[in-house]
C-alpha cells in the first residue's frame, strides 16, 4: 500500500465510509494482534490490546498525516506505543502469564497451500519459541521482540524505550544468546522425552 493509498483510506474514514474503517481493520488486525501476543503470551489480553489500538486509531484519525510517513508506519507506531506500556504496567504488577493454547485463533496463523501436517508443524515450532520468548528476562524480550519480531532499526527501538542505543544493542545481543540457550534446553528436553 503506498502512502497516498493509506491517506485516501484515512480521508474516506474521516467522511463516515464504514467500508474503508473495514478495510484499515482487515489490513492491519493480524500483525496487529500478533505484535500484542507476542508480548502478552495471551490470546484475550491479545485480543483486547488488538481492540484498543484500533479504538486509538480510530479517534486519532485527525491526526495522521502523510507527509510524516505511510499509515502502517503510524498505525504500527500507535500500536507498540500502547502495547509496550501495557507491558510495562503489567510488569509492575506481575500475573500469571502462562501462555495459553492458540488453537482457538490458528487463523491469524495459516498461511494459504499449506498441508494440515506442515500448519501443525509450523504452530508447534511458534508456540516453542514463544515459550523460550516468555523466559526472557523483560528488559531483553522487550528488545528482542521489536527488532527480530517487528523489525524496528535499533534508533526506532532508541526513542521508543528511551534508552541509550548501546543498552539497545546489548539487551538484543544478550536476549538473542539467552533465547538461543533456551531453545536448545527445550528442544534436548522433547528428545529426551521421545
């Protein structure tokens, strides 16, 4: 979508084109989720994140403008912003965070031609390494998860946690050995046990 396709988009919904708020939400509601399941490890905090950012996006329709970047940029700019202080609140007030079982939305998972067996193997090895994601210690999830997962550069990962890019840098570095160790332990753990 280019940048005068995401304004054409924002000027219909401004002028009450119920269809064009629908096609924003079915552009965006997967990554969007995806991104707050990654860092809820809960399909219904999930979920309700999803829906919360789409509530911001919607009363803050007036403040897009083009010439600042695409709406995916924004959008997704709005997103982290409002999941990454929830995870932080979360974080002061811990709860149980087990991961629960994402078979009641494989649908934000599928991808189109793929074989029963293949969508299964592919669910496991994402609910494996979500599992190693939780282990984390929050400071390098928190990393981890915005420049592999979301693919922010490490300056947009700087003024969006505010912290000093070498702490970025270092956090993503010592997340990503910690994962991998993680990773390793669990898959020696299914061997054993096979």
């Amino acid at each position: 979508m280019t940048v005068n396709d995401g304004a054409e988009l924002v000027r219909r919904c401004r002028a009450g084109d119920g269809a064009a708020w629908e096609e924003i939400v079915s552009l965006y509601s997967r990554r969007i989720y995806n991104l707050a399941y990654r860092f809820t490890s809960r399909t219904d905090a999930a979920e309700d994140l999803t829906q919360e950012v789409f509530v911001r996006v919607y009363r803050s329709l007036e403040q897009y403008d083009p010439k600042q970047g695409d709406l995916q940029n924004w959008l997704m700019r709005l997103a982290r912003n409002l999941v990454i202080d929830d995870y932080r609140k979360r974080q002061r007030a811990p709860q149980d965070s087990q991961g629960e079982d994402l078979e009641g939305h494989t649908y934000h998972l599928r991808a189109a031609n793929t074989s029963p067996h293949v969508e299964m193997e592919r669910r496991e090895l994402g609910e494996q390494v979500q599992a190693g994601i939780d282990k984390l210690a929050p400071d390098l999830r928190t990393c981890v998860i915005l420049r592999d997962i979301e693919e922010l550069s490490y300056q947009e990962i700087v003024d969006l946690l505010q912290i000093p890019e070498g702490t970025v840098k270092s956090r993503i570095n010592r997340g990503r050995i910690e994962l991998a160790k993680i990773l390793r332990r669990m898959r020696v753990v299914a061997m054993s046990d096979v």
